[in-house]
C-alpha cells in the first residue's frame, strides 16, 4: 500500500485497550490520517482518516497523567502518551490540522461523501482548477503592487523634473544676474511648499501600498531555540514577512530585503530566516495546512531565497491523492476490471451501465467550464495589466535618461559658475 509522505511524526507511546498497557512507537500525521506504528513490531496500531475525528483533548486523571486523546466516530477513543517534545506541541499541530480539514471546502463532508471517502476524477479537477484559479488572483494582487510601485516611480521622476526646472531658473538667474539675490525668490518658495505636499503624499500611497495584504494563512508558529509550537497566522504583504500569534500580536516581521533564506521542508512546513552579525540570528518555523497556498506567492517573491530541503523529495514523490491509499483491503480497486467471457442473462445493462459511466458528471462539467472561463477572464486581465505596465516602464526608462542628460548639462552649468 503506498503511504503519504507524513507532515510530522513525533515519538511517544500509545495505550492498548484490550491488552490494557503502553506500546512505544511513532505517531505521525500525513495529509488526511494519524497513523501510530509500533517500535518493536513495526505494526501499524493506529490508522484513521482526519474527517473522523470528533474531538481532540489534552486529558489526565489519578491513573494516566499528560495524556492526548483523540475521540475517533463510533465512541473510539485512542490514548497517546509520553509524547515529545510535549503533548501541547503535538496538540496545537494536530488540533490545527484537523481544523483546516474541517473547514476545507475540499473536505469529504463538503462533498457530501462518506468520511475517508476519496474524491471523484471530477472533484480532483475542480480542485485543480481551484488552486490555479487562486495562484493567478495571488498574481493578480503582485501585478497590481507592481503596478503601484511604477505609479510611484513616475510621481518620483515627476518631482525630480519639477526640481530640475527649479535648478534650471536659479542657474538662468545666477549665471545672467539682473539683482543681487538677499533672500529667497516668491516663486521660490511656492515651488519647495509645493514640492514638499508632493513628496508627503507620495510617501502617504506608498505607506498604504505596502500594508497591503497579499496572503494570510492560520499557521502554527515558533521562534529558534523556541520548541514549542503555538497557533498563529503568516501575513504575506508586498514589503515584508509577519509572523503573528493567535490574538493578532506581531511576534517578528521580516523586512522583504532582510530575509535570507526560505526553507521549505514540505507543503506545510517553511524555516524563514534572517542573519545578523554580531548577535544571533532569527529564524521563525511555520506549519499550516494552508502553507502550499502561501508558497506560491513566496516563490515569485523571493525567488532566489526559497530552498527545498531534502525531505521536500519524499512529497514530491508522492501523489496528492491515491485511490490505493484508504485501506490495505481496498487495493483490488486499483487494479484494472476485467469483463467476464459469459454473462448471465439480466445482468448486461447493469455492467454497461458500470462500464460506461462517465468519470465527470454533468454538474462538474458545468462547475469546470464555469472556473476555466473565470481563469480565462483573471488571464485576460493579468495580459492588460502586463501591458500596462510594459508602456509605463518604457515612459520610465525615456524620462530616466531624459534626467540624466538634464542633471548632466546642470552640473557642467554649475562647474562654469565656480
């Protein structure tokens, strides 16, 4: 049976009911299951999908101290102890985990299948199609902060040609005198008043664009040197990196051209980290179910700064979903159907019917057509704000020269005049 690559595993010891006493193993947590395996035997004790949890505690009472329980459909209750680093740790990872599945509209329940239910050929296309329609509104809010940013650049070379013109007439006046200048010139000083509500408001849009929200994901966080892992959220804005806690608090921003490495050791787990010389360095580690859709906006961020660690390879070796994956009993269903030489009478329309039904129903194919004309429309919209921005940079790049021959005949001006 292939296994999902697990997220995260942590040693520990889980309790036998009808054995009544402790095995020591491993619980780890994949994508949709917990899964405890036994030290000794390797046996798989433990194996049931994330929809069916019904509840997640931190329990102890006069006979088992610092225990984590997990309340499992149909009154299963599963005893995990002497977890490590500790129980709060292992707790706030699955409790967290468990959550995103709940609430994902790609969960088995919003589907409307049965719990651990895998979903349909026509549901994984949807799902695709979803996240790519997410990764363009993600580039979609980065072109329009690129666009920002051009406007920003063009006030900037606006005001530098205004006190271009200003140099120019104190250059006309000094270099043909009609008076001798005693104080500064009225026009003189409209222009500076005028020039510096100018450079105000500038500064005010491009504070405003820079709190931009790009991208905001529930994470579990921690600091370096920090083991415990506590509830949060990642704040992905066009300026920098936040890392914040589960009541909004700000525990450390990474200025963009501060980070120095993005390390990513699986979808779900990310190392940010910025060097310092002469004191230590920050490093902030991040879990969250929803890290993958964060990961796509830091890849084009901070292109050069992202690395995969070596375990990134075991994910990318295995498949986001299997229908071979449920349950050992279940591996006839992926093996190839084979039609029976002799068919009893009666039963030849209910195999055609089997047979010939299709992978994607109707409803999905309307749902499809639907999101596929909506990722046309956000396509259309990125290829006119490219452009957009393609002439703007070309106007950028003509009055930047245009500034630089300017300030050069100014100076050769002004080495004449001393």
């Amino acid at each position: 049976m292939s296994r999902a690559a697990p997220i995260h595993s942590w040693p520990g010891s889980y309790y036998l009911t009808s054995d009544k006493r402790w095995e020591n193993g491993t619980l780890s947590l994949s994508r949709t299951a917990l899964r405890f395996v036994s030290k000794q035997t390797k046996e798989t004790l433990a194996h049931f999908h994330l929809s069916r949890i019904t509840e997640i505690k931190m329990e102890s009472s006069s006979f088992i101290f610092s225990t984590l329980t997990v309340l499992e459909e149909g009154n299963v209750k599963h005893w995990f102890g002497s977890l490590k680093p500790n129980r709060v740790v292992v707790y706030n990872v699955m409790e967290h985990f468990w959550r995103e599945r709940l609430l994902s509209p790609t969960g088995s329940e919003a589907r409307g299948g049965t719990p651990g239910s895998e979903p349909s050929k026509g549901q994984e296309l949807i799902n695709l199609v979803a996240g790519a329609q997410r990764r363009l509104e993600d580039t979609g809010r980065v072109l329009s902060y690129q666009g920002e940013q051009f406007d920003n650049m063009m006030q900037g070379l606006e005001k530098m040609d205004s006190d271009l013109g200003v140099a120019d007439k104190l250059l006309s006046e000094l270099e043909s005198p009609s008076w001798w200048p005693f104080s500064k010139l009225p026009w003189k000083i409209q222009q500076e008043a005028k020039a510096e509500d100018a450079a105000r408001a500038a500064a005010a849009s491009k504070a405003s664009a820079r709190s931009k929200v790009i991208a905001s994901i529930p994470a579990v966080v921690s600091k370096e040197g920090d083991c415990d892992l506590k509830p949060g959220c990642l704040l992905v804005l066009p300026s920098s990196l936040e890392v914040r806690d589960a009541a909004c608090l700000l525990l450390h921003r990474f200025e963009r051209g501060e980070v120095d490495e993005i390390r990513v050791h699986s979808p779900y787990e990310i190392t940010v980290g910025q060097r310092f010389i002469g004191r230590p360095d920050v490093r902030c580690r991040l879990l969250s179910a929803k890290m993958p859709e964060a990961l796509a906006v830091l890849e084009m961020q901070y292109k050069k700064k992202v690395e995969f660690a070596a375990e990134y390879a075991a994910f990318r070796a295995t498949p986001a979903s299997s229908p071979c994956d449920v349950h050992d009993g279940l591996l006839h269903g992926c093996q190839e159907t084979e039609v029976p030489m002799e068919i009893p009478a009666g039963e030849l329309s209910q195999l055609q019917v089997h047979v010939l039904q299709p992978a994607v129903s109707q409803a999905e194919a309307q749902e499809l057509k639907q999101m596929l004309l909506q990722l046309k429309s956000l396509a259309l919209e990125a290829e006119t704000e490219l452009e957009q921005q393609d002439e703007t940079l070309n106007v950028l790049t003509n009055s930047a020269d245009q500034a630089s021959m300017t300030i050069g005949k100014h100076t050769c001006r002004m080495k004449r005049l001393m």
